[in-house]
C-alpha cells in the first residue's frame, strides 16, 4: 500500500512527518509529491492537505482530503464557500476540530474524523540538552502580514527594550526583516529542521505565541506552543479563545500580554509564576489514532495486517 501525499509546499507542516513516521512503523509505504507531479505516482491513496482540489476521482484510489486550517481574510468565508462547492467529494476528510468542520459545512454523508496538533512522544520522554540562554525571547511560526508582528517587534525598538534580544525563527520573512534591520536586538533564522528549532528554543529564557485574536487564528491550535511547554520555556501569550479552552482541559499559566502591551515590561515578565500544561495526551500518535483515519483505510484494503500486505515501508521523496 503507498500513500501520496499531496500539498503545495509552501508551507511547513510537521503533520506530514508525523505521518509518515506512524505509517511507515506500520509498513505503509508513503511519498509526498506536489499536485503537478501526483499524475507520476502509482499511488493507493491520495491524500490531499487543502486549499483546492477539484482534480477528477481515479479508479481504485481512495481519496482523502484533509483541513488543517480555515482560510484567512480578506474575504475567508467566500474562499471557504468556493473550496466547499468545487472540490471533488473525497473518500475521507479529517478536520482540525469541529470549528474547522463547522465552517466549512459539508453535509454529504462522507465519512470523517478530527486530527489535531501534535507533538512528537520523544518530546515528553527524552530531557532537553541544557543550553546556555543567549536570547531572551523567541518566536517561532508564520510572520505573515496577517499575523501583525509589527505591533509586537515595535516593542523592541523602544528604549526600555533594546537591550532585550528577540529570535524569530520562521521563513518569508524578508520584508519583514528589512523593517526592522536596524535593530541588532530583533533576529531572523530560518527555515531550520525541526531539530534545529528545537536547539534554539532551549537558548531562549522566555517564548512567545502571539496570535491575533480573530478567525480562524483564534480557534486554531498552536502547535508551537505546544513545543514551547514540551520544552518547559516558560510561554508569554496572546489572549484569544484556543488558548483559553486549551489551559481550562490541559493546565498550565501564561503571561498573558494586554492588547496595548501595557503590562509588558521586563519586571512583570521575570516575577511571572509560570507553569506547564500537562501533553500527555497531545503526542501526534494519538491525535492521528483518534481521527480514525487508520480504520477507516483498514476497510478499504481489508486484506491483511497493518501494511495490508502490499509493500514495505516506504521513504520521504
């Protein structure tokens, strides 16, 4: 059995190598490919990260098609409308979370499951390295116009803050970068391995997951800080409803940034008593089990057991 799976690539998506990793330990072989090179691929499923998708069904190959987010404004909904009415009708979906589901309404009797972030089990067993702290905060994720880090490096170009180093770890950010290239305090790195991020996080005494409070960036999961607690670096935060619902099940105390940066200063951010949540159950092994995903492909290839006895495991190309 070989999975493709399909996606643009322009963005970084950690899903992807989780799962490989959980198919491959189960002998399904699979591959990622961009939706111009799939037609090369003699492939069993196609398994498509979207955006769009209204390529014609083939014969034989089941189909699934997964949301990881909604789309951003300007004019989200309309684009979630279109993506609703033009993409091809999928053996499968999986949804972030029933927000996601929610808005993007499909009412056609296709079956589905949810798959939400993760993080990888060796996070939670294996102690990070001890690093040396060489930068105060660190960002990691999407700089986007949309994500308005403008508001939040703009505090590091007033006098209170320019001795305090800031590390953003992200990639398209050269616009960015050039705004704030006089500041030897605001650094840019990346795109890095997943490995590498993880390095860096442990140089950094505090994190930052700043996200804008409106949809969908308010209703979605942050997987970096999810990486931020796996790390134990203690997490300054925006306020938004995500966060909120997730420190209600999971636990755990954030500095909670004022949308007027009001109480950022460095006094309120080291006298802070942080803590944890507990991840226990947020390992991509579970989040993926849980979509029902796996089953789900069982009843299509019935023939054997997990691999389905059509071919080994199978390489990242």
């Amino acid at each position: 059995m070989l999975i493709a799976f399909v996606h643009s690539g322009r963005s970084f998506m950690p899903e992807v190598s989780a799962y490989i990793k959980y198919f491959s330990a189960r002998n399904i072989a699979c591959v990622v490919t961009t939706p111009g090179k799939l037609k090369n691929i003699n492939c069993d499923v196609e398994w498509f990260f979207l955006g769009m998708d209204h390529s014609k069904p083939k014969k034989a190959v089941v189909r699934i098609h997964e949301y990881t987010s909604l789309s951003t404004p300007p004019a989200a909904r309309l684009k979630d409308y279109i993506k609703h009415k033009i993409n091809t009708t999928p053996d499968f979906r999986i949804f972030l979370n029933k927000f996601v589901a929610e808005r993007m309404g499909f009412n056609d009797g296709v079956p589905f499951g949810f798959r939400d972030m993760g993080i990888p089990q060796n996070l939670l067993v294996t102690p990070f390295p001890l690093r040396k702290k060489t930068v105060d905060f660190i960002y990691i994720g999407d700089v986007g116009a949309q994500r308005q880090m403008d508001a939040l490096l703009g505090q590091f170009t007033k006098d209170a803050w320019k001795d305090k180093s800031i590390l953003i770890i992200s990639q398209h950010y050269s616009k960015l970068a050039q705004r704030f290239k006089n500041y030897r305090n605001i650094v840019f790195k990346g795109p890095l391995s997943h490995d590498a991020v993880m390095d860096e996080l442990q140089t950094a005494r505090y994190a930052l997951n700043y996200i804008p409070d409106i949809a969908p960036f308010n209703r979605q999961t942050s997987t970096k800080l999810l990486e931020y607690a796996a790390g134990k670096i203690p997490i300054i935060s925006t306020s938004y409803q995500w966060i909120t619902e997730f420190r209600a099940a999971n636990g755990g105390d954030y500095f909670f940034l004022e949308p007027s940066f009001g109480n950022f200063n460095w006094e309120a951010v080291s006298n802070f008593n942080y803590s944890f949540p507990d991840l226990s159950n947020w390992t991509w092994d579970q989040q993926i089990e849980r979509s029902g995903v796996l089953q789900f492909l069982q009843t299509r290839f019935p023939a054997a057991d997990p691999g389905f006895g059509q071919s080994p495991a199978g390489t990242l190309l």
